[in-house]
C-alpha cells in the first residue's frame, strides 16, 4: 500500500485494501470505504475510520501517517477511545464517523 502511494500507482490492490490515483488525488479503500484522500498538490491527507475503528483500519491509517508525515503522526487508543497524534504535541479525540485533516511532508 505505501508503495502505490509513494510511486503514484493508477490503481492497486491486496486483500481487503485499494489504492486509487486521479490526477493530484490518491485515495486508499478498506472494505470499500475511503479511509485516506491524500492530496499532492496541497501536502495534506484527511483521514477518517468510516465508522470503523478497528484494529485493522489502525493499522492502515498509522502506516500511511508514519509514511508520510514529517513528524511520524500516529494514531492510539486510550480508555476504547481513538486518539490522533500529530506528532507535533496536538493531540486530539478522533470520532469514528469524521474526517480529520494531517500535514504532510513537503
């Protein structure tokens, strides 16, 4: 997967993940839903668990953040509550049902 993203690969898939570049835009599907709209013409990604917070969306969504942001941006759970570290000090809860938006390396 951060192959695909890296090498801006049109389409790419393994199991239950999807990547998926248009033009400045690559998108990356877990079970059909869209957990990451990266965008390389403004450096930033907005994430989301659709839903979903499960140990596998985590994973996903840590691997791109680790990948692809200057400051090694994570996610954690703390008390069943999903946490997005910005790896800056800001911290904040993450809802399982919105987007957050993540600076990415220049």
């Amino acid at each position: 997967m951060i192959d695909a993203v890296a090498d801006n690969i049109a389409f790419w898939r393994k199991d239950n993940t999807k990547v998926v570049t248009d033009g400045d835009h690559t998108y990356v599907y877990l079970h059909g839903h869209m957990i990451a709209d990266i965008d390389m013409e403004t450096d930033t990604m907005l994430i989301s668990a659709c839903g979903w917070q499960t140990s596998t969306t985590k994973s996903r969504l840590n691997a791109l953040l680790g990948d692809l942001t200057p400051s090694r941006a994570g996610i954690y759970q703390k008390d069943f509550q999903w946490h997005l570290d910005h790896g800056d000090g800001d911290t904040e809860v993450m809802h399982s049902d919105c987007t957050y938006l993540v600076h990415l390396k220049s």
